[in-house]
C-alpha cells in the first residue's frame, strides 16, 4: 500500500527560516537607503560651503588689490589699481561679477538674499540662500607697507 503523505511543501522551520532571512534583509536595505539619502545631503552642503569659500577667496583677492571701494545698491563696487571697474551685483538669483560693465561671470548661484555693507576700511557680506543656509563674512583691507 501506497503512503499518502507527499514530501512536495515546506516545513514550518523552512517558512520561519526564509522569514527571518527576508526581515534580516529589509532591515539592512532600509539602513542603507538612509544611509545614501545622508550622503547626498551632506554632498550639497558640501559643494554649497566650497562655493561660498570660492566666492570669499576671489573678493577678498580683488579686494586687497583695490585702491577704492563701494557698496551702491548693495553691490560691491571695486576700483582696481589698473583702473578696471569691478562690479560683484545680484542677477536673479545668483551673483555675478562684471567688469568695467561688461561679462556676465556667475560667482555664486542660488541665493535668496545677498546684502553688503561697508564699515571703514571693511565690508561685511551677507547671503541667505534658497536652502535657507546663511554665510557671513567680513573682509578687511590690508595696506602695504611702502617705504617713499
């Protein structure tokens, strides 16, 4: 006589074993997409913080090298050595830099506010950008000692 009993299905510590195996998974790949999602935040900032820096280091460059300086309109208004007319202005919502009127050299992008003021010898610069990150930076100018 045949045995009804057929071997073909799962056993209970099978179906367990191959439940615990999945959650093990989702738990890992739920970690990992977190862990990715940071990492392109933190990417952004980081490219934002370069931009800015990028941005201080070239005003601050043309700005010692300046024999006069203005803030008309909340523009940064620079009069080079040479006579060249260096204008840092908002232009939509980027910064970009002119001289002697002319060019279009973006410098910095995505703003929403960008303000200057001038106190003494110094100008303090401040931007608010669209992903609500604020940067502020006061630049000193530095005279030469040149002996006569």
């Amino acid at each position: 006589m045949k045995s009804c009993l057929k071997d073909d299905g799962f056993t209970l510590v099978e179906i367990l074993f191959a439940l615990g195996l999945f959650s093990l998974l989702g738990v890992f790949m739920t970690s990992a997409l977190a862990s990715i999602t940071d990492w392109h935040v933190k990417d952004t900032n980081t490219n934002t913080r370069m931009e800015w820096n990028i941005f201080i280091r070239q005003l601050e460059r043309e700005f010692q090298k300046t024999k006069d300086f203005g803030v008309p309109k909340s523009n940064v208004l620079l009069l080079d050595k040479s006579g060249e007319e260096i204008t840092y202005e908002v232009y939509n919502n980027m910064v970009r830099r002119r001289v002697d009127g002319a060019g279009h050299e973006m410098v910095l992008q995505d703003i929403k506010s960008f303000h200057v003021k001038k106190e003494g010898e110094s100008l303090i610069i401040s931007v608010i950008l669209i992903n609500g990150d604020k940067y502020e930076k006061r630049l000193f100018k530095r005279y030469k000692f040149e002996p006569s």
